[in-house]
C-alpha cells in the first residue's frame, strides 16, 4: 500500500488533510504536527510521498525538501503555504519538490496532485522493478524475474485470487504460489 506523510505544524490542517486523504483515497496516511520528528519517522518508514507545510518551526518544507534530496530518497514532496511566492515557489521547483500548492486550496486539486505523485510513484516502481529483469543474469534468472512480476502484478490485478490468474495464465495455482513467494524460485517449463 502506498503511504504518505503530511507534516503540519498547524492541527486543523493535519485533521482537514487526514480526512481529505482518508475519504477520497486508498492510500495510508501518517501525520505529524512536529517537523523535527520527520528524520526519525523517515528512520522507520519509506513513504511515497510527503505533504508538507513551508513555514513551520524548527524544521520547514524546505528544509524537508532537502533532507530527503540529500539523502537521495525515494520520496517525492508535495509544498503547501498560505505564503505563496513567485520566488520560494522557483526555488522549491528547482530543488525537486513534486508540486508547489498555495493555501487555501480546493480538495479537488489536493487530492488531483497527490493522486499524479502516487501514479508517478508507481510507475517509477515498475521501472526498478522492471530493470531488474534486465540486470539480473544469467538468461534463466533474468526469466524468474520477469515471471515473479508478472504474476505480482496479475495478482494484484485480480484481488490475489489464484485461480483465477492459473485461468488467465494457463499456470498451475502452485507454480503461481510459489512464483508469488519464493523470491529464490527455479526455472519453470
């Protein structure tokens, strides 16, 4: 399940941005109201996405922005501000942050740009995942690569019902079992 972090140091706008993502997606939310707490819950947690506020004590968007770029991870980050500048929103923009967003905001476009995050997430996991298929070797364990996501992916597709995936596939519900768990899998005919 994808996750996001919102970081807020304001309490309404965590409750308003929790209820926001909780009606109007699937994803999972954590929030905190404490900016200095984010290293500590990135120590613990990958998130997808991070939502955060660029004027908070102790530690602001910005400052977010660039300890998840410094330390090259995989979170995008989403800026929000009741202080919208042509200038922060430039320099945010040019140091990676996903979208630059202005409060007040309408739901619409919060949830429109955490919706395009996520989808840019999951196509950036394919990529990984897909790449590697083509890095692995020799030829046998590149094609044990490539079966392991594609039945993933078929699974997750059809709500993990193994029957029907054997349907779709022609595969055994064993081979596919075992293609969905063992990450150590030999070559099947």
């Amino acid at each position: 399940m994808q996750r996001i972090l919102v970081v807020d140091d304001e309490p309404h706008m965590l409750k308003l941005m929790e209820r926001i993502i909780t009606e109007k997606t699937t994803f999972h939310i954590d929030c905190t109201s404490t900016p200095l707490e984010v290293p500590d819950m990135l120590a613990r947690t990958t998130y997808d996405l991070i939502v955060t506020d660029l004027k908070m004590p102790g530690m602001d968007g910005m400052d977010i922005l660039h300890y998840v770029n410094d330390r090259d991870r995989w979170e995008k980050v989403i800026i929000m501000t009741a202080f919208g500048s042509m200038e922060k929103a430039l320099e945010a923009l040019s140091s990676g942050v996903f979208d630059y967003i202005t409060k007040p905001f309408k739901k619409e476009q919060i949830i429109f740009t955490i919706n395009r995050a996520m989808r840019w997430q999951s196509i950036k996991r394919e990529m990984l995942q897909m790449s590697r298929a083509f890095d692995s070797e020799p030829y046998e364990r590149a094609t044990e690569v490539f079966k392991r996501e594609y039945v993933r992916r078929l699974l997750e597709k059809h709500d993990n019902d193994h029957g029907a995936v054997a349907r779709k596939t022609g595969l055994s519900e064993e081979i596919i079992a075992r293609l969905a768990t063992d990450e150590s899998a030999e070559t099947d005919s």
